[in-house]
C-alpha cells in the first residue's frame, strides 16, 4: 500500500456522544488536545463530548468546535501511535466544518486559532438560524440537474438551492422551511428518496449570509500562513490557493454548495494514495464509497481502529 496519505475531515453530524472518550483515556496526545480545547473555550467541550447531553452537543455553536477538537485529538493520537507519518501528507479535505481542521493540518493556522475561528462560525451559524427559520432534505438516487430543477420548481418564491453535492445521488438541498416541505413533496412524487435532516437552519444557502458577514471579521484577525500540503476548497473543489483567497473562500463556503464529490473525483486523479478519515465517525468512508465502491477508508476514530490502522 502507497505511503503517501490523503487525510479527510469531517463535518458537522459526524457528532455523537462519547466521541473521542476512548483516544482521551488512551492516548497522551489526545488528552493534551482535549484539555487546551477546555482551556481556550473557557468551557469543558470535553465533557459535552464525552457525555453530552445530546441535544446539546447537537447545537451547531457546540458541535462545531467539538468536532473539531475530536478530529484533532485523533490525528495526534494516530501519530503518536505510529498509524499516521506527518511527513506521508500529501494532501487534506474536510467537509464543510472540516475544512478548518484540514487547514489546521496543512499549517495555515494554529489550534487554537482553528478553535477560536470554528466556534465563532458555530455561533453566528446558530445566531443566523434562529433569525430565519429554515432547513435541509437530503435527497437520494437524482443527479445534480434533477435536483436543480426541482430546487426551482419548489422554492415558490421562497429560497431553496443545493448545498451539498456528496456523492451521486446523494444530495442535499437548503432553505426555507415551505420551501423544504415542498421539496420533500415534490421529491416523493418523482419517486426519489428524501429525508428532512435534524439541523438548526439553512446551511451553505444565502440565509447564511450575516453568519458568513460576521466571520469575514473574525477571519480578518487572523494570520494565515502559507500551506505546508494542499488542502481542497468546498467551494472549487481545487487546491487552496494564497491565505486571502483561502480567506475569502471560507467566507464563500457557508453559502454556497459544498463540492464534496468533485472533491474526492479530485484527489482519486492522484496516483496510489492511502485515505485515513479523522473522527468522529465514518460518514466520509460511507460517501467514499458512493463515488468509488472500490476506494478504501480507513479510521482513527476510536483506540481501536486506530490499532487497525497503525497495522497497515
């Protein structure tokens, strides 16, 4: 198997409680992440973690900067255990929220700084969600020009417009609530599949637009450094550029379709790599194989697959 390693991120609703209690317990370096996350917040996102309660570990404001947290303690405790060699790197993508944690990794910024950026995007996220009363269906088994007619034909004058491009046939549109309820209606009499998801609000649609106002300021107050591998824009679907178009692009990313599809076709085109999902969970592993039955995810979610991995 290839040395050279693609690491994946994931996003919010990879969140469940427990997640990370095991790497905390075990592993040193996982524990230091955790207790500098309490640290900088100024709260125990620990314990929120590690024992909920779910519903609110489920609020965008905390499940943001614990995931993020949880991933990076993974990563520490898969190099601390030999499963990951930082020098394989030769690339990162997150979905949504895990874009941070890849930029993390790739050097544009510091953890604590990746802390303080990705709880401020929570709040103002749940802040914009709470002023618009909106959501999300996902939609299984249409393509992306299916999906973008229906958008038209039940928004209604209301807004409703792609925001996830998973995988094929796995997309999820985002809007407002009459919008959403005629997009499940509308979904059902074509005969496709359509779920409403358990989110706060409208993410990666225009209704996002004061959250995406707010965080150009709190991405202003922080330097951003050249990256160290590439890391994979939502947005294009291409490595990052310079650290003001990085930027601007995640201030673009919270309303616009997140290009998680075109972003694995991106780095599949590379030769031989060896993928490696950060927790929690293995929602990206499950996508993975929508795009490609035949591609390989491994975890470092758990002590134990973390022990898988390190065998590899």
């Amino acid at each position: 198997m290839s040395s050279a390693i693609y690491i994946l991120c994931p996003g919010q609703g990879a969140q469940t409680v427990s997640m990370g209690k095991d790497l905390y317990d075990s592993s040193a370096a996982a524990k230091e992440v955790f207790d500098r996350a309490d640290r900088v917040l100024g709260f125990s996102i620990s314990t929120l973690c590690f024992g909920g309660p779910e519903e609110r570990l489920n609020r965008t404001d905390i499940s943001q900067p614990a995931i993020y947290a949880t991933s990076v303690a993974s990563f520490h405790a898969a190099h601390e255990a030999g499963a990951i060699d930082p020098g394989a790197i030769v690339g990162a993508a997150g979905l949504s929220l895990g874009e941070y944690t890849a930029l993390h990794l790739g050097g544009a910024f510091g953890f604590e700084d990746g802390l303080k950026l990705v709880a401020a995007r929570g709040r103002y996220m749940q802040e914009a969600a709470q002023s618009s009363p909106s959501g999300m269906v996902a939609i299984l088994g249409a393509d992306e020009e299916q999906v973008t007619r229906l958008c038209r034909e039940a928004a209604d004058g209301e807004v409703l417009v792609l925001a996830n491009l998973n995988a094929p046939g796995q997309i999820v549109v985002s809007g407002s609530c009459g919008a959403c309820e005629r997009a499940l209606k509308s979904a059902e009499a074509a005969g496709l599949k359509a779920t409403a998801l358990k989110v706060a609000g409208a993410f990666h649609s225009p209704l996002m637009r004061p959250a995406a106002n707010c965080m150009t300021a709190e991405l202003d107050r922080v330097h951003f450094d050249e990256l160290v591998f590439p890391v994979y824009s939502n947005v294009t679907a291409q490595p990052h550029g310079d650290p003001a178009l990085i930027k601007r692009l995640l201030v673009d990313q919270i309303i616009s379709p997140v290009q998680w599809e075109r972003t694995m076709k991106a780095l599949l085109a590379t030769e031989g790599p060896r993928f490696v999902e950060l927790a929690p969970g293995r929602t990206l592993a499950g996508l993975a194989k929508r795009i490609n039955r035949r591609l390989p995810v491994e975890s470092v979610g758990t002590a134990e697959l973390l022990s898988a991995a390190k065998g590899t």
